[in-house]
C-alpha cells in the first residue's frame, strides 16, 4: 500500500472541554501544532468530515470541531480517571475517484490518557492501526466514534492534541484526480428577429465550421419573400447559418440585441463576441452616420449597459466615420430593412479604411436583416467584400414553423457550434 496523508486536522482545548478541530475541506495537506491547514473547498477534497452529532458543529469556513464539555454530569466537562465512549460523533467521507484505505493517529505525548478515533460499532478497535484501516468506497463515508480516558491530570490545564487522518491507495496507482470542476454555464435560446442567413464568399451555402458559429434548428427553411435575384436556397441537409466569425470579422443575420428583445441571452452573445474578437475590452463604436433607422441611445442601451457593466466603452458614432476609427478597437454596423441601402451606403473610402481598421487589429461587427421590407445587405456585402470575409450576407429571409419567438420570422435556436468557438456561449460572468 501507497499511503498518503489527505486530512490533517489539530485539536486544541482543556481537557474539561476537548475540541477537536478538523476540516470538511481539506485536500493533501499538513498542520503544525497551531493548526495551520492548508482549506480547499469540499467539492475539490479527496475526503470530508461530516458532523453525526450534537458532539461536533461545523462553522461557517467548513471547520468541524468536537465538544464534549457537558459530559461529566456536572456540566464541568471531562472529569478525570474517567473513561468516555462518543459513538457516531463524525464521519469520514470519500470524496475522490478511487477506492482508500482509512487510519486516523492521535498524537497525545502531553496527555496523561487515551484519546482514539474509533469505526463506530466497534469499541475495542482503533483507526490507528494499519491492520485494521477502514475501506471507503468512492462516495462511501464511515461512522467515527471517540475514546477519552482521562488519568489523575489537571482538568483545567490546556492541551492541544494532533489528529491526522490518512487514505492508502494500491501500490503503482495514481493520486485519486481532483473531482472534475463543474462547467460553466452557458446561454440559452437566442432569438433572430426578422433574419437573413448567410453565405460564403462565393455566394454558396456556407456550411463551413470555422467560420458558423450559430446556425438555425433543422426546422427553419429559408424562402424569397421579395424575388431577390441574389436569394441562395439552402437545401434540407444543411442547416442554416445565421452567425459567422472570420478573424476580427463577425456577423449576425439579424440586429439580435436592441432593446425590443426580452432575450438577454443575445445581448450576451453579442458582448461576448465582442470580449473574444478583441481579447478584452476597449472601445466600441456604434455606426449612427449611414442612416441607420435604431440608435445606441434608443435601440441599444440595454445591450450598451451589459457590456459596460464588462469594462467596454461603448459610444455612439455621429459623425466622422474615417476619423473616429483612429481611436476605436471595434466598430458595431447594425441596419434594420433598408435603411443604409436608402442613405446610400458606405463610400469607397470608408470601405477602405475599414480594411485598414481590421488590418490594424480592429474589429467589425456586422448586422444584417431579412429581405421583407427592403434590406441592407447588399451594403453590409460591398464591406465584406473589401474586407476579403469568408462569408455574406443572404438575400432572403429564415423562418421557423416549430421553433420561434411566437411567429415564423422570429426563429429560435440553440444550435451552437461549440467545438468550433467554445466561449462565445457562456453565460453572462462566466467568461
């Protein structure tokens, strides 16, 4: 047998009222003789310490201590030349992934008697003997009882007592592994309002898993409602796409998080494009100079507020849009209908600044909209096109008869490409 110490605990008190002080909570570690411990949180411990009686209480740092101060009668503790037996006061539980073997030792050289930890049921044995350890399970516990003899001692002298608890593992095998950690939580549904799906740069069906990171549950289709003549059908094997990443590029299908959505789950999407692309925070600037019909301050403030709460800066861009790239790390270009199409679009220019911007390190973040009503798309394409992105905008619009936001426009989806971009689905303060 490999043994290894995984619970030491210490105990410190007067012998009319001896405490002894373990832990819930440890993992390997050691204490000196003024109990320094080494805590780790119960879930991580290869063992625990359970309370099993009025005899032992557990504070609020996870810390187990034994009283036994009213036992003599005469509410005056441990009397002495006096022999006390405490079954069930604690027990031991296996907290990790493999089988062990129990021993528990008492160092009292500066008591004048006997302290022992015992199984309960079993008053003659002891658990500090090798011979007789205790085997647990994973996720067994076993029952501890407590011994005290007292001899011809001082009652009111102090006297602190070491207890050490220690598992055995087979010979050749490896430390029980720390439990797995739980995983974060991640967002639910996310709503599409009104979207387009995308394409690749060829204007075929994007099916490619480097590049989609959201794609509609297999019971959208997507249809022509307007005979767009760029309209790209997406057959019933493919799933449709309506998020995409290529480097510092990304785009939505639809505007996912103004503040007419009751879905919080987009915003955070969105937020946490944001934090991805950029690596952190900075400055993100919200494109109001191409006649975008929905404004930071009316639209977006809900989604301003939760990424702020973040660490971004997130501001309204009014005028200047060259310039104000120059003190910016991402640009937001959301555009409802046709909007932007309408005011004219984007210049040559400020195409070509955008490249510059993403070639510099910035990031773009693009917002589509369903063909219904006019749409943006063939702007929000001449910019992608300039960026040289792997993906564009559709000409059409997605809908879902089964799962949607309470029509056929508003599919729901939580079809996320979580191999291919793990942390864009956290929920809100896991990333």
């Amino acid at each position: 047998m490999r043994r290894r110490t995984l619970i030491t605990g210490a105990a410190a008190g007067g012998i009319g009222g001896i405490t002894l002080i373990g832990t819930g909570a440890f993992d390997a570690a050691s204490a000196e003789r003024t109990a320094t411990v080494n805590f780790a949180d119960d879930e991580n411990a290869y063992l625990g310490l359970v309370s099993k009686s009025a005899y032992a209480t557990t504070d609020g740092d996870g810390e187990l201590a034994l009283s036994f101060g009213d036992v003599s009668g005469v509410g005056d503790g441990i009397g002495r030349n006096s022999q006390f037996f405490f079954d069930e006061v604690f027990a031991i539980a296996n907290q990790g992934t493999e089988t062990v073997s129990i021993t528990a030792t008492s160092d009292t050289d500066d008591f004048d008697g006997e302290f022992r930890l015992y199984p309960t049921g079993d008053r003659e044995g002891s658990l500090d003997d090798p011979d007789n350890a205790v085997v647990l399970e994973t996720g067994a516990e076993q029952s501890v009882g407590t011994y005290v003899e007292t001899g011809d001692v001082d009652v009111t002298e102090d006297l602190d007592i070491d207890v050490t608890i220690e598992a055995a593992f087979e010979d050749g095998g490896d430390e029980p592994d720390d439990p797995e950690p739980e995983p974060p939580e991640t967002i639910g549904l996310t709503e599409f309002f009104s979207t387009s799906s995308l394409v690749d740069a060829d204007g075929d069906p994007l099916d490619d898993d480097s590049v989609v990171a959201v794609r509609a549950e297999p019971t959208a289709q997507n249809e022509n409602p307007e005979g767009d003549d760029g309209f790209v059908s997406y057959p019933d094997d493919v799933e449709i796409p309506l998020a995409a990443v290529d480097g510092n590029v990304v785009g939505f299908g639809s505007g996912l998080g103004p503040n007419a959505s009751s879905v919080d789950a987009n915003r955070t999407l969105i937020a946490n494009a944001w934090q991805i692309t950029l690596g952190g925070t900075g400055t993100v600037l919200y494109d109001e100079t191409h006649g975008q019909a929905r404004t930071l301050a009316s639209n977006y403030s809900d989604l301003e507020s939760a990424a702020e709460g973040r660490g971004f800066d997130v501001q309204a861009l009014t005028s200047d849009f060259v310039g104000s790239l120059d003190d910016a790390d991402a640009v937001m270009i959301a555009t409802t209908d046709g909007d932007v199409a309408d005011a004219g679009g984007f210049s040559d220019a400020e195409r070509s600044a955008l490249a510059d911007f993403v070639a510099d390190g910035g990031a773009v973040f693009l917002h589509g909209t369903a063909s219904f009503g006019g749409t943006s798309n063939g702007v929000l394409n001449g910019v992608l096109d300039e960026l040289g992105a792997a993906f564009r905008f559709n000409f059409d619009q997605v809908t879902d008869d089964e799962s949607n936001g309470g029509d056929f426009f508003i599919p729901q989806t939580s079809n996320f490409n979580d191999d291919g971009f793990p942390d864009l689905f956290l929920a809100e303060g896991e990333l």
